[in-house]
C-alpha cells in the first residue's frame, strides 16, 4: 500500500512505519528453481510471509500446490516461479545472495 492513490495509503501509514516488497519472478528451468530454494541464505525458503525475514516461496508447489493446472496456467504460475517477500536485511546482502543462488 505505498501508492498514495490507493484508498487505503492514509490507513496504511497509520498503522506502519514503511512498505514491504514482494516480488515474483521466473528463472530458466525447474532445476533452477530448486537450486535457489537450496542455495538461499539469509533469504529462508519458507510458506509463511508474516514475518520480518525475507523469505522465497514456490507457488507450483506450496501456496498454489492444489490449484488444477488449467488454472494454474492462467494464472501464470509453473514450475520456474518463485515469489521473494522482502525483508528487513541489507538490500546488498540480498542481492548478492539471490546472486549466488540462482547462479
């Protein structure tokens, strides 16, 4: 909600000292997938976003893991999506560790 035309921006500043991040984003393969999830550090590999940590999610498999894949495909989620809730770490630290993972 950090868009001021959003109608609930001024709720939103009351309540919250900043905005958050999240951002989806597809690599080459679904190999390539699975070696982020194993490769991240500081960012978890996790099914929760409530929290202050960055974490990186798989929707093919976790959150969307029921969905049948007609809908799936509407939705434009596969097996090389990955969704990434950014925390409160160093952005440099971040980068370099997505980086690395995805190689």
């Amino acid at each position: 909600m950090g868009d001021p035309d959003h109608p609930d921006y001024g709720l939103s500043c009351r309540q919250a000292s900043g905005f958050g991040a999240m951002v989806s984003f597809k690599v080459d393969t679904h190999k390539r997938a699975l070696a982020v999830l194993e490769r991240v550090r500081p960012v978890l590999f996790a099914e929760s976003l409530g929290g202050t940590e960055s974490l990186v999610t798989y929707p093919f498999v976790q959150t969307h893991g029921s969905i049948p894949g007609p809908m799936l495909d509407k939705l434009g989620i596969d097996e090389r999506l990955l969704r990434l809730s950014v925390g409160l770490e160093n952005v440099e630290d971040l980068i370099a560790d997505l980086e690395q993972a995805i190689g």
